[in-house]
C-alpha cells in the first residue's frame, strides 16, 4: 500500500509538470486560438537560460530564475506573439500550427548547434532526502513540487476569476467580440496569456529539468505530453490541464511499475485516443458549437 | 606516332607523380561519431580523444612520415546514417574508420567498411559486434563477454549478493550486456531478482526505479548509456534505494558522475579504463586531454585516443599504408605501452579483434571516482 501511495504522489508531482505546460496550451487556446506546438521547447529554453545565468555570472538559482522570468516574458511572450502569432493568426490556426512546429525544430537545433548537444546537470530546487511518513517515503522534491506546481495553478485559477483582468482575459477567451464591445482591451489581454505561459514554461523548467537533465530534445516528451494531458482534460478549460496532466503522471506510474515501464511512454497516447474517441470535447471541456 | 608516344610517356609521367605525391600526402582518417542525439556524450569523448591522439602524431611527424587528415562526421545516434557515411567513408579512400561508438551502429555501419576491406575501430561493447566473422572491425574496450563474468565475481564475492535486479537500455548495447551479465550472474548461482527494460533516451526513471525496490533484490546492477546512467542515480537517490548499485564502464563515468551530482556517490563500477587508474601514462594522459578541452575525460575519450595510437603502432609494424595488410596485423597483435605509449595500457587483439588488457574496479566517492582494484587481463599478455 506504500508503495501505491508513494506511486500516486511521484506521479501526481511529475503530472503537476504536465499540467503546468498543459495549461499554457488552453490559455493560449482560449486567448487566441493559437496551438503552441513548440511548447516543449519553451520549457527547454528557459532551462538554459537559468544555467547561462547560474555558470556565467554566478547568480543562486532563485535570483537566475526570475531573471529568466523577465528574459521568457520578453523572448517566449511579447517576441512570440508579436513576430509569429500576429502575422499568421489571420490565415487560420493551420499555418500557425506549422510555423510552431517549425519554431520547435529551429529551436533545437539551435540550441544544439549554438549551446551544446549535450546533457547538462541542472541544480535542485529541494533539499536531498525522503520524508518519511509511516512506511510512505516521499522524496522532498516530489513534496516540493507538488507544493510549488499547486500553488500556480491555483494562483492562476484565483487571478482568473477573482480579478479584473483575469476576468477580462476570460472574457476575451469567451467572446472576444463581445469583451471588445465592453470596453475590453483585447489585445492587451491576449498579451497577458502570452506572458503568463512564459512564466508557466519557466517554472516547469525549473521543476522538471534537475530529473530531466538540460538538453536540446528535453522538451520533445513534455511538450507532447502536455499536449497529451489538455486534450485529455478538455482544450478550453483551465482546470482539464490540471486533470489531465495528472491523470497521465499518475498512470504513467502505475503502470511502469505494475505493468513494465516498456509500456510507460504509451499510456498518454492510449487515454489521448480514447478521449479522442470517447468524449472529443476533453473530460472537462464543453463542446463547442458553430453555426454555419 | 612520336607525338603519340611523347603523350603517353607524359601521362603516364604524370599520373605517376599524382600517386607518388598521394603516397606523400596526408593519410585520410574518418571518424563515425555520435555528435548529436543521445549518444552525443559518447561520440563528443571519443572524437575528442581521436583528436588529441591525431594532434600529437602529426606533432610527432605523422605515421611513417605522413601526417593524417582526420575528420568526423556526426551520426546523429541514427545507424542509418552511420552506414551512409561509412559508404562515404569508403568512397573517399579512407585508410582506417574510426567509430561508431554505439553498439547499434556499428552493427549496421560495418557493412560498408567490411565491403571495402577498411578496418573500423568501435567504442560499442555488445558482445555479438565481433562475432560475425568481420574480420574488419575491432574494439577499443572490452566485449561484455569478457568483462561481465568478471563483475559477477565480483557481485558474489564481495558484495555477497544472492539475487541481483537488473535495469537495463533497451538497446544493442544493453540487450547485449543484459544477455552477458544474466549469463554470468547464472553461472555464480545469483538469482536474477528483476528484470527492468528501460528506453535509450528516456527521461523519467520513477517507474523502473520503484521497480527495482519492489523485487528487494540484494544489488542493482545499472547497464545504461551515460545520460539515461545519470538519470537514474539521480532517481535511485530521490526515492532513498539504499541497495549496492553496481554497473559495468558507463555507471561511474565521469559525465555521469557531472550529471549525477551527489546521487553518483558510492555507485560501483568495473571499467576498462578510466583516467583515475594508477598507471603514469593514464595520469599524464588525463592532464594533457584537460589542458586540451577543459575537462575530464571519460572511457569513451580513452578509447578514442588508445585506438588512434594502435593504428600507428600496428602500420608501423607493416611499414606501408595498406588497409587490407592492416587488418590481417591486428589479429593476434599485441601493443606494449613500452614501445607505443599512447595505448595507455600494454594490450591484446584476439583474431575476433576483441582486445584484452588490465581494467579497473571503481567506486564513486565525494564526487570522484576511485580505482579500489586492478583486475589482470583474463590472458597474461606476452
């Protein structure tokens, strides 16, 4: 039984990753109907952002991270809506979709030819060690980064709905017509998601990458992944990111552990297709109707 | 019909010139390398090492006077593409191939050089690399039919397991090893306790550690490549396995031992070389690669570096640059560190070109690897 809990905890710490970059495909979805199939990669950037930092100028990690706050809002938000979103959303979602999964590719191979092809070790946020509760024994990172990924995304949950503008930024999401009628800047608003994601990819680096290790293709499994989990959870809906990026971490455990881990990497795909075939609009999503 | 003779005697004037000047010219060399991908730890180290070795023969006056033109081309870890430039390995006349380091590639990429009579050193370890009758390919470390009977020995006698878990990278290197050390361990009565697959490239070991520590084993045995090695002591470590986890060349390398961190502490490991090893070569080897690339060199660097300098001694010893004559004077060669002292450690090539010499017993400690005994090469080298 330990064990199984001990399970169910690692995977809902590593699924909390999941939906930290799940939740910046719906909130970009919602904003704009934009569909950031580069996401894994701007988890990856920042990663070696924080190391640029860290290694040349010798700056702790907290200091490198909201450095890298700043530098992703500006590079990963503002830079990414203004010179990709902007002049391709008018031509549909497609032609963005392929221009981000261009950006993926050119990112990559970026950072592996400019940077390194090789992995790089990457500091703990959390303390060594296991806290040990009865015959449960949970790693201090995985407590950590239940801790740290819960309290975004109900930070986020609560600015969304408890705050003018996070209000605002729903209603654009809702109706952006309707929010433009009422006298909401729209494009201000938008710009706000572009910037919260970039905050969400940082943060996700930060959690994901001392396990992950740094490297050019480290953000190919998340992003994928955390594509996985908001269709999953339903692509208009914040909390269906949440739901589904920790449905797949914990399955993932379960069932590298009481399956084979062979069968690990094929979980998020299977309950992908099935959701696909089963309930299209995601397990919290609504389904969206157009008139023609 | 003057002129016509004249022309002819000119061109054959000529073309023999051309070819003297060939014979005179750098000698070409191409390295197969993982430079990218997930065996780009690997590849970099090698290639590395062929280089620092290259740099100092051609300081040196070269291999018979001829100084060598050496070039790496990345494989991208793909064995497909390994073979397509072996074939342009072949196409422009290189004289020896250095590489693929993984076990996959080679596999597949020997094809070609065996087509062309070119011999190819490896890095890979999977023990049926060299039992394909080729008679073209030859090792820079041990096959892991040589080396794993000896850390089963070792997991028996001073460890004193009973039943050992065996994680593993679902590849040639690591089906390879698996098969090797479960055929070793069989033949020491340890029982096999759990036998846990993992992906070349994978990030997340939560699943195959917890495995591990479900199945209560006396000792992990860890076969993985350099950064999936790190990934998993740094999981062992999250999930406090508090067992003996022992691997065979790669576990306490010393990228893994980067990555790793504080998790790579008390990981063993049996090595075949490593440049913590006592010996005054090995030492003086370590300072000159780290003045050269600002780090310390692995395994893979070594063999790099001992396998370009086997290719000196042994065309030396044929006195002519001749691939075919080459191949035939690597089986049953055997390299002093007397008379080449490039190869590190005196060495021996069986007529499979597996090779044989002294190897290391390591364990990590603070953050270094320590060499805690020197095994004897499984044959006495004459």
């Amino acid at each position: 039984m330990a064990d199984f809990l001990q399970l169910i905890i690692s995977g809902t710490a590593t699924g909390a990753i999941y939906a930290l970059a799940a939740l910046g495909f719906t909130l970009l979805w919602q904003a704009s109907n934009t569909i950031n199939f580069a996401q894994g990669e701007f988890v990856m950037v920042p990663a070696f952002i924080m190391l640029f930092f860290i290694t040349t100028t010798g700056l702790p990690l907290w200091l490198a991270f909201l450095l890298t706050c700043a530098v992703a809002m500006l590079l990963l938000g503002y830079t990414f809506k203004l010179a990709i979103v902007d002049p391709l959303i008018r031509h549909g979602v497609i032609p963005l979709v392929i221009a981000t999964l261009g950006l993926s590719i050119g990112v990559k191979q970026l950072v592996k030819a400019g940077v390194t092809a090789q992995a790089l070790p990457f500091p703990n946020p959390f303390p060594d060690g296991l806290l040990a509760l009865g015959d449960l024994k949970v790693s201090y990172a995985d407590v950590g980064t239940l801790v740290v990924a819960g309290a975004i995304v109900i930070g986020l949950q609560m600015f969304l709905n408890r705050t003018v503008t996070g209000r605002a930024m729903q209603a654009v999401a809702q109706n952006t017509d309707a929010a433009k009628v009422l006298g909401i800047n729209v494009k201000r608003m938008v710009l706000y998601t572009f910037l919260i994601n970039a905050v969400l990819a940082v943060v996700a680096a930060l959690l994901v990458t001392p396990t992950y290790l740094a490297k050019f293709d480290m953000g190919e499994s998340i992003g994928l992944k955390a594509f996985y989990a908001a269709i999953i959870g339903g692509f208009n809906q914040t909390r269906g990111a949440l739901l589904g990026g920790v449905l797949v971490g914990v399955l993932e455990n379960l069932t590298g552990a009481y399956i084979s881990p062979a069968y690990k990497e094929g979980v998020a795909l299977l309950l992908f297709l099935v959701v696909i075939i089963v309930r299209p609009e995601g397990l919290l999503g609504k389904s969206e109707e157009r008139k023609v | 019909m003057k002129h016509a003779l004249r022309n002819t005697f000119a061109v054959l004037a000529l073309a023999t010139s051309t070819a003297a000047l060939a014979q005179q010219g750098p000698v070409k060399i191409v390295g197969l390398m993982e430079l990218s991908g997930t065996g780009a730890t690997a590849g970099t180290n090698f290639d590395n090492g062929v280089k620092l070795a290259v740099k100092e023969i051609n300081a040196s006056g070269g291999i018979l006077g001829r100084k060598i033109d050496y070039e790496s081309w990345d494989t991208q870890t793909a064995p497909q593409t390994a073979k397509a430039l072996a074939q342009k390995a072949v196409d422009q006349g290189a004289y020896v191939v250095m590489g693929p380091v993984f076990s996959g590639s080679i596999i597949v990429s020997m094809a070609e050089t065996k087509r062309a009579e070119i011999p190819n050193f490896t890095g890979g370890e999977a023990a049926n690399i060299t039992q394909q009758g080729n008679a073209y390919v030859f090792r820079t470390s041990f096959t892991q039919s040589t080396a794993m009977p000896k850390l089963a020995r070792y997991i028996k006698d001073t460890i004193k397991a009973k039943s050992v878990s065996m994680m593993w990278v679902n590849n040639d290197f690591g089906k390879g090893g698996r098969d090797a050390m479960a055929k070793a361990l069989e033949a020491q009565g340890i029982k096999v306790a759990a036998d846990i697959s993992t992906d070349a490239g994978q990030v997340d070991f939560s699943g195959p550690v917890l495995k591990a520590k479900q199945s209560n084993a006396d000792a992990l045995f860890v076969y993985l490549n350099e950064e999936e090695s790190a990934r998993a002591l740094r999981e062992l470590k999250k999930q406090g396995y508090d067992k003996p986890i022992i691997g065979e060349t790669t576990l306490t390398g010393q990228k893994v031992i980067e990555l790793a961190g504080d998790a790579a502490n008390g990981a063993i490991a049996h090595v075949g070389l490593t440049v913590d090893a006592p010996q005054p070569g090995i030492k003086a080897f370590d300072e000159k690669f780290q003045k050269e690339y600002k780090y310390k060199s692995d395994h893979n660097g070594m063999k790099g570096y001992t396998g370009m300098y086997v290719v000196k001694a042994i065309t030396e010893r044929n006195k002519k640059f001749d691939s075919k004559e080459f191949a035939k004077a690597m089986h049953g060669a055997t390299i002093k560190v007397k008379d080449t002292p490039g190869v590190l450690l005196d060495v021996h090539f069986d007529n499979n070109g597996d090779l044989d010499r002294e190897s290391f017993l390591t364990k990590v400690e603070n953050g270094k690897q320590v060499v805690t005994a020197t095994l004897p090469p499984v044959n006495p080298i004459q």
